[in-house]
C-alpha cells in the first residue's frame, strides 16, 4: 500500500500521526490501539533516560565515547515492533533501543561503550548482532543472513539501521544490489538524521530522497517520517511481509534529526546553527505522541511525572550491574581472538604483562 501511493521520486512522505498529535484513522494499523501506543512511548521514553544517563556518565569520565539516540526513538522502536522476535536486527553504533527492544542485554550494551568487550557477546536466542562502528559495512552482513535464510526456506528477515552518511559508502550500493539481484528478505532502514557528522544531507547525494536509490536496484523505496512512530511501524510491517512473501527487499528512508551531537566527542554547533535544532525539537516524536495519548485520555504531567520516577529506578538498576562489572584484563586482548592462542600472541602478551607490571612497580 505505501510503496505503491507514495512516490519517492515525488517525495511524497508517509505521515500518519502529525506534529500536533492528529492522526490519520484510514492509515492508522489497528493493532495500534491506545494501550499499545502507550507501552510504545514508555520504551521510547525509557531509552531516552537510559541516554541521558550514559551522557553524564561520559562526562563524568564513567562511560567512553558514545552515540547519543536523541530525537531518533520513534524510527527504532517503530520499526522493531513491526517485526518477529526471530528476525534479525543488524545495527550500525546508534540502535541501542532497536537493538534492546528486541531482546540485546542492555547492560551488554552499555558495557560495549566502556570499553568492555562483554558487550559485543549477544546471547544465543537473541537475534541481533554487536554494534558495528565501520560505516556501512553491517548492511552486507545483513543481505548474508536474510539470504541464508531464504536458501533454507525460512521465513527469517533481517532488518538493517544505517545512517544517510552510509548511504555514500560502497557497501551501501553492492549490498542493496546483491538483495535487488537475489530477491533477499531484508528491510533495510536508513535514519536520514540529516548529517553525517558535520556533513549535512545537501553535500551528501544529489537524489531528492536516498529513498529513490532502491528503484535502480529492483525494488521499492518509500520516504517515511522518522519522528511518526505509526508510519515508522505500519511502513515497515508492510517491508516485513514483503520480504517474508519472497517479494524481496525494501528500502525505507526515515526523515529524522539528530538532536544532540553526532558522539560525545563532537560538538555540533561548529556546524549548524540553533535555529535549525530548535525548529527540529518541535517535532520531536515525544511531544507528538504526548498529545495523542493526552486526547485519549492517557498522558498528563502526573502521568509522566510518576513514569519518569519509575523508569528511573530501572535505570539505576541497571547502572549498578554496570559498574559493578569487574573490568577487562590485559589477557582478554588476546585470548578472544582465537580458540588456541598463537605463538606470536604468546609472547605479545608476556610482553605487555611484563611493561605494565613495570609500570605498577615504579
């Protein structure tokens, strides 16, 4: 239905639920009832805290380098909820309520950006693979597992998130080929969050809509609103069973904005102005969906008061197992990297035993 009224080409966006909380009824999925949307939103919510609190931790010099999730909750808990817990999920380094929603370990997660390699072990019946900071790479990773899937004859997608900054790399273009070619089960999810770091979308592709590159590959691209969490699920549900029916991939482009810096370690207001942020706050998918459920009769400042105290006490839970996670030793550099440790790696090791035990005892 999307990928057929609305033309990329024309950049027409699928919009269900506005800035100002109206929705559409005829567009509106009908397993979005009220109830649901609202256990949506408390995710989205949760996430948001969880980001927050990582952010201060950072800054404290408890947390490294990270991606902040800011503004980009509705595109990734959206669209997770469209899918099977037995589908894939292949994100890139900014998914972390895409990637928790579907089952990832959230204090694993947290783990991976303090440096603790623990965080890039997924638990067996969890569908997700590790972050993947190399821009553009975990979407062949993606069109591998969706195509396995299909020559066993299961009825496996895997989703893959990527930013516009990643629709520049090679990888982008070979991998939405090689699903084009091959009719893979694989949504691919790109979040135009408007700038690859300090790249901005203008200096990034001359096509009016990254949406539009899936028509030269063989299949349907559609142009979503990122902030919508109704069109980021109903568009993807609908990618989803495409793919599961064997009619191939989807390439879905959701218009969103990166409200805080692109890391920790960036300052964004070296290149773009506040005016632009403030104009993008407006549409931050939290405010759309606190009037939607506010005119249902669900959301009020209590409402949200008393969520945030409860969230609150799940966030430091969390925290806690966090940081009361021993550290990584020095042999955890090596012994991970094959199952018999080399020769080479023997010594390597020694070695760096040898100066840090040099270091401690002057």
């Amino acid at each position: 239905m999307f990928t057929d009224k609305f033309d990329p080409l024309k950049k027409q966006m699928v919009q269900i639920l506005d800035a100002d909380g109206n929705h559409k009824e005829d567009l509106v999925p009908t397993e979005l009832t009220p109830e649901v949307v609202k256990n949506l939103y408390e995710q989205m919510v949760f996430y948001r805290m969880v980001d927050a609190r990582m952010l201060k931790m950072q800054r404290s010099g408890r947390m490294g380098t990270f991606a902040s999730i800011e503004g980009q909750e509705a595109a990734q808990i959206g669209s997770e909820f469209a899918i099977q817990k037995t589908d894939w999920i292949v994100p890139a380094f900014r998914e972390i309520a895409a990637m928790c929603a579907h089952g990832y370990p959230l204090d694993k997660y947290i783990l991976y950006w303090r440096g603790n390699e623990i965080g890039s072990s997924p638990p067996k019946d969890v569908n997700v693979l590790p972050v993947s900071v190399p821009v553009g790479s975990q979407m062949l990773h993606a069109v591998g597992i969706s195509w396995a899937a299909k020559m066993r004859g299961e009825k496996t997608i895997a989703l893959s998130y990527f930013g516009d900054g990643a629709t520049s790399e090679g990888d982008f273009h070979e991998a939405m080929n090689f699903a084009g070619v091959y009719k893979t089960p694989t949504v691919f999810i790109c979040q135009n969050n408007q700038y690859a770091i300090s790249t901005p979308r203008s200096k990034q592709t001359a096509s009016d809509t990254i949406a539009q590159k899936a028509l030269a590959y063989g299949f349907p691209g559609v142009l979503v609103d990122g902030n919508d969490l109704f069109a980021m699920y109903a568009v993807t549900k609908e990618a989803a069973e495409r793919a599961r029916n064997g009619e191939g991939p989807t390439l879905i482009e959701a218009q969103t904005y990166r409200l805080s810096d692109h890391t920790t370690s960036d300052d964004a207001t070296k290149y773009r102005e506040q005016k632009e942020v403030d104009e993008w706050r407006k549409k931050d998918p939290f405010i759309r969906l606190q009037k939607y459920l506010y005119k249902k009769g669900i959301w009020n400042k209590k409402y949200q008061a008393q969520l945030e105290e409860d969230l609150t006490v799940r966030v430091d839970e969390v925290m806690t197992v966090v940081e009361s996670t021993p550290d990584q030793t020095p042999d955890d550099i090596f012994d991970h990297h094959y199952a018999e440790i080399t020769q080479s790696l023997k010594e390597q090791k020694a070695y760096l035993k040898f100066i840090l035990n040099q270091k401690l005892n002057n």
